[in-house]
C-alpha cells in the first residue's frame, strides 16, 4: 500500500518530523517500504533491526522484565522498543514491531502470524495486537502495512501540523 507510505510523508513533511523504525520480525522490510519513496530522506533517520534480545535490550533498552514477565512477542516488548527507538534516534516519532512470522516458532499461546506493533512520539504511544494469516512473506506485508498505518494514527494524534 504506497498510500499508507505517501499519507505518513506528507504529514511527517508538514510537521517538520522525524521518523525512526525498530524492526525483529519484518528484518528491515518496514524501513524498506520507507525509502522506496524517493525523498525519504526528509523525514526518514533509519532504523534498528532488532531480531535477537540482546538488540532489543541493548540498543532499544527492553528491560529484562519485560523478556520474562511477557516475553520478546509482546504488546510490552513492542511498546519499549517504540519508546528506546525514540529515544535513540532522537525522532518525533517511531515506530516497532515484534512478531512470529513463521512458518516455526508459534505455540498455542503465541501462534505464528501473532504480531504486536508500537508508536510512539513525544505525546503518547499507540500500540495494537494483530493476527496474520497466510505464509512468511504474507505475515510480514501485512505487518509492515498495519505498522505505516498506526505510525500514521499516532503522527495525526500528537496534533495538527505547523503553520508556516
């Protein structure tokens, strides 16, 4: 959906803002989708691929509790991933995802195509829990889209855009 990715430019490009990404399951496809648009440079600063815990803990600051109490693929996960990117990049707004892709690694109670995805700018946080179907790839699409769209919810929830 280049929509999604074109409707975030042009309210991020408004505001003068900055947006940042911390990406485990979607390996960089998010921030992908981001500079495919020619100019993302105005407004994207780059992103963390954040596949392994030890990223997710010492790049983006992920407190061990969260890892023990909710586990890697967590609306908390992804919601401290938001936050550490954040801060980090230094953006206006970031936003993560964390999730099981497949086609291994779900259980009954965490299954594959289960994906959490954050936003967070300097006014509040969005979060969301989704379930995908179809393949890898599949899950992946879907979440990099779900991903622009609360990113873009989250950008038009901390206010209007400045007047020049």
């Amino acid at each position: 959906m280049r929509d999604s990715v074109e409707l975030l430019a042009k309210e991020l490009l408004a505001r003068g803002w900055k947006l940042a990404v911390a990406e485990s399951c979607t390996g960089g496809g998010l921030g992908a989708r981001i500079t495919d648009t020619a100019g993302s440079s105005a407004y994207f600063l780059g992103g963390i691929i954040a596949y392994d815990n030890r990223v997710k803990k010492d790049m983006l600051g992920v407190p061990d509790a969260v890892f023990a109490e909710s586990g890697a693929v967590s609306r908390p996960s992804a919601e401290a991933m938001a936050a550490g990117c954040l801060r980090r990049f230094g953006a206006d707004v970031a936003v993560s995802i964390t999730g099981i892709a497949g086609p291994g690694g779900g259980t009954p109670g965490k299954p594959v195509g289960l994906v959490y995805i954050a936003a967070a700018t300097g006014s509040g946080e969005l979060s969301e829990e989704r379930h995908f179907s179809g393949d890898r790839a599949s899950v992946r699409r879907q979440a990099v889209d779900a991903a622009l769209r609360l990113a873009l919810a989250a950008v038009r929830a901390a206010g209007s855009p400045r007047m020049p």
